[in-house]
C-alpha cells in the first residue's frame, strides 16, 4: 500500500514537468521567420508644363471677362501700349475679332512701358500712320496659344500684321523653361503671364517687337517722263518738214534753170536760120 501511494506522488510531480518540456520543444512554439517587406512603387511624376515658371498676373483668370483694355490697366505697366492701342484704333479690330473669331481666340504679347523706353526718342511718331498700325497689329497672333503649348507652333508663325504668306512673321522658340521670339530685328522674352483663359492670352514681353520689314528697303520709283520729249518730237518733224521744203525748193529751182536753158536753145537756133534766110536771099 506504501509503494502505490509513493508512486503515485511520483506521478503527480513528474508529468507537470514532462508536459512542459514538450510543450516547450513542440514546432508551435518556434519563433516565427521575419515577413518580407512589400516592394516600393515608385509615384508616377506629373507631367511638367512647357513654362511653370512664369509667374501668373492677379488678371490671369477670367474673372473680369476679356475686357483687353481693362486687364491690361489692371496688370499695370502697360499704359503705353494702351495708349497706342487706341490712338491707332487697333484695340477695335482686335475686339471685333475675338469676338467673331473662328480660328480659336487671340494671343497678344504685351511690351510694358519700360519697353517702349528702350526705343529711340520720337521711333513710334517717325513712322508712317500706316506702319504704326502694323507695329501694333505684330504684336498679335490670330490663334490663341496657351503658355505650354508654344512648342506646337510651326515657324515662321503669322501676325494680325500678316497681309500675305511672307510679311510680318516671328519665329518663337520654346525651350524649357523659356519662350523666346525673333523678329529678325529684335529677340524679345516672355517674362510673365498677364490674362489667360480658353480663348484669349496676354503674355508680357520685354522688347517692343519690330518687324523686319520695316527695315527691307523699298522698291525703287520708276524715272519721271521728260516733260520736253514732245517738243523735241515736234522740232523733229519740224525740221523735217523744212528739209521736205528745202528739197521741193531745190527741186523747183533746178526745174526752172532747165526751162531757161531749153529756152535759150530755142532763141539761138531761131537766130541762126533767120540768118541763113537772109543770106539765101540776097
């Protein structure tokens, strides 16, 4: 009776303690591996604007409609070319344009007064009345053009100042971050941003753009007609008429010499055979 109650307290101490160091070896309880981490995609990039870094006019939105003359008082800076735009009734044309535009709006490119400065004194009032409006006309594109759109534009591009396929043209570089133009005579750069929405655009410009046509020199005027070319032509025929005369003159004197020489012939044979028969009588 002894030994099974000693064995059995030899049970009750030992199977705890084997239960627990097979638990401990058990798979389950190995520690778990680490997880892979997820591959890292990288963020598609946006695409990036031919000219981000032309700052935006407080005018750049429509807020204030496409009122040209308003917008570019508002901007500031521009009172010259409004001025100019008015005197020359320009400002009309390019309303009334916009309006009945169906090639897609209007893009003006804007010299502010510190650029009409750099032109020589008195250059804008030396020009012909028709050629100040030419000046203003070249300033304006009869397409609108959107500030990341320049590089679609097909050199030489044409001008309100554009009356045939080969006058008035500007070649515009678009490059990075800059858009320049050339004229031929001037290189001018957009700096800025003054109005933009779907059919009008105003980019300010730091040159005033002068054609090179107004540099091609002129074709020649044909030689005025002698004013004495006809009285020469009369003395011509004059003098011609006097030699006419002069020869029927000759003609009629030469006649006249003959009749007195067949005359006198005449006279001398009569004599002689008067004589003759004087002599046979006798």
């Amino acid at each position: 009776m002894k030994q099974i109650i000693f064995f059995s307290l030899l049970l009750v101490l030992f199977v705890p303690i084997l239960s627990t160091t097979i638990l401990a070896q058990s798979p389950a309880a190995a520690p778990k591996s680490p997880a892979k981490p997820a591959p890292i995609t990288p963020a598609p990039v946006p695409a990036k604007p031919l000219v981000p870094s032309l700052p935006q006019s407080p005018m750049s939105d429509s807020s204030s409609g496409q009122d040209i003359i308003k917008i570019l008082r508002k901007a500031k800076s521009f009172n010259t070319l409004i001025r100019l735009l008015k005197t020359t009734q320009i400002i009309n044309q390019i309303n009334a344009q916009l309006v009945t535009s169906k090639s897609g709006g209007l893009t003006i490119f804007a010299p502010d007064d510190g650029a009409f400065s750099q032109l020589k004194a008195g250059y804008f009032n030396s020009l012909a009345e028709r050629q100040q409006k030419e000046l203003i006309q070249f300033h304006v594109l009869p397409v609108y053009v959107s500030s990341s759109n320049f590089d679609s534009l097909s050199n030489p591009v044409l001008t309100l100042a554009s009356d045939s396929p080969t006058g008035y043209q500007i070649n515009v570089t678009a490059y990075g971050n800059s858009v320049n133009i050339s004229t031929g005579v001037v290189n001018a750069t957009l700096t800025g941003i003054v109005y933009s929405d779907k059919t009008l655009a105003i980019y300010h410009v730091d040159k005033v753009l002068i054609p090179l046509d107004f540099s091609k020199p002129t074709a020649a005027a044909p030689a005025p007609s002698l004013a004495k070319a006809p009285k020469a032509d009369k003395e011509n025929s004059s003098a011609e008429d006097d030699d006419q005369g002069d020869t029927k003159k000759a003609t009629s004197s030469a006649t006249s010499i003959n009749l007195i020489s067949v005359q006198g012939s005449m006279l001398v044979s009569l004599g002689v055979a008067l004589v003759a028969a004087v002599t046979l009588s006798c």
